[in-house]
C-alpha cells in the first residue's frame, strides 16, 4: 500500500518558536507587493493566517457564522464596519474607508466619534408631565446641524455622477432627517442613539463620496501603487484580485487564507436590555450583512406603521375599562365601502343620507340644547387668532358643508387636538388654559407620534379635551364620581398604557403640569391669558399642518396596504418639509400652505404623484400628465401658473372626498402661517 504525503498545518505554536516558517528571502530594498507581507499571523492553532502588505498590525477576521444585532452601546459589534475592517465587497466598495476611529478632538471628523457627556443631555424639568424626556444640549445640536450641513453641501456640489449615486442620495436624505429628529423630545437612551445613528450616517456618506471621487478610480485605472492611508478603516480580501485592488489603492489591506479565532476587541460587546434582534444570521463575507444593518437602522427611524387602526377610541363616558384599548384599523378595502360623495364631482354636494336626531345626542338641558350649536366642521374656523385655510382646499372642504348634521360613524380620531378645540369656548380664558395646556403635554405627544413601528394614539375631539383637562388639573378633584371625572380617570389610564407599550418607558406625572412653566419658542406664556396672536396661530398652524401630514400618511396607508412602506415614505416625505411630527416655524412659508407659487409648486407636484398611484377612477386634471413649464418664451409664466392652479384644486377637491368617503369625518386641511 503506496504511502500519501499528508501536508502538516503550521500552528501559532510552530511560528513562535520557529518564526522562519512563515518569512521568505525578500531583498530588503525591493519594495514590497500586494501578496507580501510587512506583517502576518497566523490565526490561532488552525495553520490558517493572514498577511497585510501595507499596515504593521494584524486583525483577526471571522470565519464563524454571524448573528449580527445592535449592541449596548448602539453599534454592531464585530460586524460593524463603523469600528472593525470587513470583507471587501465592490458593491460596498465605500465601507473599506471609512475613517478610522480616531481620538484626536482636532479631527476633521471629531463629532463623529464624540461620546457624550453626562451634560450634553437636557432633561425636563421636574414639573413636566414627563421627566424622563429631554433632549441634546443646544450646543451639541448646533455643532451637529453645522457639521452635517457642511457634508450635505459638499455632496450636492459635486458632479451629476456622483450627487446623483444612490448611496449618496439616499444617504444625504437620511441624514437630513435624522438631524431634524434633534428637535424632538426623547428618553436619554434615544437622544444617545439618535447620535450614534446620526455619526453613523455622517461617516458612511463622507466614505461614499470619497470612495466615487477619488478611490474606485483609483482601483479602475491600477496606474500606480498608491501610498496607503492608514487612518481608514480598512477591509479584508480573500481573493487575489480584490488584495490587488486595495492595495494599489492605498487602502489598508488584510489578505485571508482562512482563519478560526476571533480576537479580542475593545468594542462593548453586550446586549441592550432589552436586547435588539437578531437582523442577520450567516455567513461573515456575504454582503447581503451590510444590508441588513441597515435596513434595522432604517427601521428606528420609519414613520409609524400606521396599519391597524379601526376607527378612534370609543367614548370612555359611556363605555367599559375595556373600551379604551388603543385603537385598531384594518386596511382592508372594507374600511373605504361606504361610497358617501362622488370623488369627481365638483360644487356642493346634497347629502343623500339621514339627518341626525335628537336621540343620538347626548343628553342636555333644553337651554343648554337652544344655546349650544355645534360648529360646522366642514367650514374653515374664522377666528381671529385661526390661521386662514388655504384657499382651494377651504373651498373643496365646505362643498361637503351639508354632511354637518348628518348622521355617518367616523372611523378616525385625530393624532393631536384639533386646532379649532382650543378656540372653541367663548372664554378667552378657558381659551388661554386649553392652549397653555397644549403646549406643556406637546413634546410628550409629539414624541409618541415619532415613534417608528408603532400605531400612534388617535382620539374623538372629546378625548382630547379630558386630556387637556387633565393637564389643567381639574382630574384631581377627587371624590366627585361625575362622569366628567371618570371620563378623565380612563383617558389618564389610556394614556399609561400607550407609554407602557414603548421600548424606552416613560414615566407620566400629570400633578405637576398645573403649575409648571409655559415657554413657547423662548418666550414665557401666561395660563390665564391669550398669547399675542402670532404666536397663538404659531400654534394653532402646527396643529393643522401636523394633523394633516399624519392624516395623509393614514389614507395613503389604507388605500395602497400592500405598498412597501418604508419605500412609500420617501414619496410621501416630498410632500411636505422635514419630518411628518414636526414642522421648522422658520420655514412656515414652505410647503402647500405657502403663499408664493414657485415655493408651493414642488410640494404641489409630490401630492399629485402620490394621489395618481391611488387606486380607482381620478379627475382628468389628475389623470393628465402634471403642467410642465416651458422657458422657451411659447407660455407664460403666468399661464403655468394658471394650469398648476387647475392641479391644485382638483387635488384638494379629489383628497377632500376621497378622505370623506374613507372615514366618514372632515380631514384637516393646509393653513396659511404667513
């Protein structure tokens, strides 16, 4: 029987005491290649190694199956390439060189490897009806905004080609909105993880558009060795090929024959607690790692889902415990059945259905009854502190005037009071109290709105009210048992059970709101007065626009459920500037409420593009392609102007009754600020 060679593996014991096994007789002069060594190791006790041409340390790749998740300390792990080299992948090409961590405060990119300070967190104050929630110092956001802006600029300066990436397109977007979520009330826990994120997304876009601009030439072309730039990142190859690319790239390089044992790292490698899930499970070199990551990160930061909602919470006053469970709305085509107005039609419409009676009111006082009649909810608030509606939508919004007092169920609340409550008793000071009151519990249900993959909280009028009067105090007057005191006894429990229901638990104190502080914008509120009337419509204009936003967001949820969400927001987005759950007062004059034309026009155009992908039959207005301007001197611009006001009515004549004939109430509708 013929004896067959068997090759022995050369252990790390092997190497240390005879390190020739792994050195060859290189001429000392010759400068070094791609598949040379300055340093190499092998990797534990399994005779696999690995070898960099360029860089004098060794990292020691995984070979093990990966079950990647976000750690405590809001990153990856060893997976992250954030803080660890990773497999070359071409696709991600950007990833291998990212900056290196780097503890020097003077570095260009300082901010994104800052650790915050014990005082970089602002909480409330005490007498909050939320405590826990604060948010980043003044100081860090503003060398936040400054330092993301300036990347920003620097992508959109740069040529078609690369601006026009889709990495850095998203990528800026991204950005964009992550530092606009700075100005949102948030646990600490969020603020430091929004930060992470925000860092996160700063270095990959600064990699990105290095990586077109200077480095994948670089790689494409293989004119010269480059010299290598040790301050990246870095990446491992484990084919020839890619070794070769980096390393003429001056791109700090790790070839891998195989290896075994992962080292240790001085990255904080446990949980959260609760801990994150598991977003990959697999193989270390497959790129598909990466995606994974990103798309957990992208999910932080979604829109709510937005995807069971039935109708708004019914009355506590004369329901059972059980009936104030948050609500749930099937996006099932039955939620839209009921035809109650023909969405192509044009004018007034006569109501086909019963008027209400009596008996569906509750009960009142015969000179209660005389004195007191409900406002038409399908014409715009004239008030002098009432921000006006924009016109063509006040005008497609009081065409359904006649449906006021007739009798059709709504199937939706609203996300936030409707601005018209806090203006809705002939006491300015009850006026001043239900809007001081707003402002105190506002960044605690702004917060709530900006919750991703969660349904937010949505109530009737009247629920929003016994919020507004829990606020004010008046729940506290114990013994009554009125059924205005229970009412506000199960919205304070609704309330606690909605906040249990977060990750980051926050804790409610409604005894303190009574007599805490009211500041809008930097300026003190008095309760027992009206502000001056450009701050009350400040207010009021919010109320609308983020009403509306989150209105639209829900119709569209409900009529295209089997649409790709996370996709479907990004159209959505164009709509409207910023984030859906917080409008920038600065900018007021932007948007579909603005009163200039060429400032309107773009988020004109989105909710055209939106509105045409719904499903079933549309106004020709819509159905035709959207006006396009002609500079040629053929049309005016007046006349352009003319045809994309066409649009616009349609549009809002279109989304008024289609919203009608979905939840059978009056939407809110864009008002003008300014």
């Amino acid at each position: 029987m013929s004896e067959q060679t068997q090759a022995v593996r050369i252990t790390s014991v092997d190497v240390h005491h005879k390190p020739e096994l792994l050195l060859h007789g290189a001429c000392p002069d010759a400068p070094l290649t791609a598949f040379d060594g300055r340093v190499g190791a092998v990797i534990g006790d399994s005779g696999y190694f690995v070898t960099s041409p360029n860089m004098d340390l060794v990292y020691s790749p995984r070979f093990t199956p990966c079950l990647t998740r976000m750690r405590r300390d809001y990153h990856f792990g060893t997976d992250d390439p954030m803080f660890f080299p990773q497999p070359f992948n071409m696709t991600v090409g950007h990833l291998a060189i990212i900056p290196a961590p780097s503890p020097d405060s003077f570095h260009n990119h300082a901010l994104a490897w800052y650790r915050p300070k014990p005082d970089d967190f602002i909480p409330h104050t005490s007498s909050q009806p939320c405590s826990s929630l604060g948010s980043l110092s003044r100081v860090l956001i503003a060398r936040i905004e400054t330092t993301t802006t300036r990347l920003i600029s620097s992508a959109l300066a740069r040529p078609d080609n690369i601006k026009n990436d889709r990495y850095v397109r998203d990528g800026r977007t991204a950005l964009q909105r992550l530092v606009e979520r700075l100005q949102l009330a948030a646990t600490q826990d969020e603020s430091l993880l929004l930060l992470a994120n925000i860092q996160r997304q700063y270095l990959e876009l600064y990699a990105r558009l290095e990586w077109l601009d200077k480095y994948l030439p670089r790689i494409l072309g293989q004119e010269r060795t480059h010299s290598v730039e040790s301050r990246l990142m870095g990446a491992f190859a484990y084919t020839p090929d890619d070794l070769q690319r980096l390393f003429h790239a001056g791109i700090p390089v790790w070839y891998v024959r195989e290896v075994t044992h992962l080292p240790v790292t001085l990255l904080d490698l446990a949980d959260a607690d609760p801990p994150h899930r598991v977003v990959w499970s697999g193989g270390w070199t497959q790129g598909e790692r990466y995606a994974a990551m990103a798309r957990y990160i992208r999910t932080l930061y979604q829109y709510p889902i937005m995807s069971t909602l039935t109708g708004p919470t019914s009355s506590p006053a004369a329901a059972s415990t059980s009936s104030i469970t948050p609500p749930s709305f099937s996006t099932s085509s039955s939620s839209s059945s009921q035809v109650l107005v023909d969405v192509l039609g044009k004018g007034p419409v006569p109501p086909r259905l019963k008027k209400q009676t009596g008996k569906t009111h509750a009960k009142a006082s015969s000179a209660k009854a005389k004195t007191q009649i409900p406002r038409n909810k399908f014409l715009p608030l004239d008030h002098p502190l009432n921000p006006p509606a924009v016109s063509a939508w006040g005008t497609a919004l009081s065409e359904l005037s006649p449906f006021h007092d007739v009798r059709v169920p709504e199937k939706l609340g609203t996300y936030l009071p409707l601005p018209e409550s806090l203006l809705s008793s002939n006491s300015e000071q009850t006026q001043a109290y239900l809007i001081a009151t707003w402002i105190k519990l506002r960044p605690l249900f702004l917060w709530l709105l900006s919750n991703a993959g969660s349904n937010p909280l949505n109530l009737k009028g009247h629920q929003w009210r016994s919020i507004l009067d829990l606020g004010h105090g008046l729940q506290y007057n114990e013994g009554s048992g009125t059924a205005t005191s229970q009412k506000h006894k199960e919205m304070e429990k609704l309330l606690r059970q909605h906040l249990a229901d977060r990750r980051h638990r926050v804790d409610l104190t409604l005894e303190t709101i009574p007599t805490a502080d009211v500041e809008w914008r930097g300026e003190a509120l008095s309760q027992d007065r009206l502000p001056r009337p450009e701050v009350a419509r400040e207010i009021l204009w919010e109320l609308y626009e983020i009403n509306f936003r989150m209105e639209l967001l829900m119709l569209d949820r409900t009529l295209l459920p089997q649409a790709e969400w996370g996709l479907r927001q990004n159209d959505l987005s164009d709509c409207w500037l910023g984030l859906p759950f917080h409008v920038n007062l600065d900018n007021g004059g932007s948007g579909l409420g603005s009163p200039s034309f060429l400032q309107r026009l773009p988020y004109t155009r989105a909710l055209y593009y939106v509105v045409r992908a719904w499903p079933g039959p549309k106004p020709d207005e819509i159905s035709f392609p959207f006006p396009v301007q002609i500079t040629d001197g053929s049309v005016t611009d007046a006349y352009f102007e003319r045809q994309v006001a066409v649009v616009e009515e349609a549009l809002a004549r279109f989304y008024v009754r289609t919203f009608f004939n979905t939840f059978a109430r009056a939407p809110t509708i864009p008002h003008c600020l300014s």
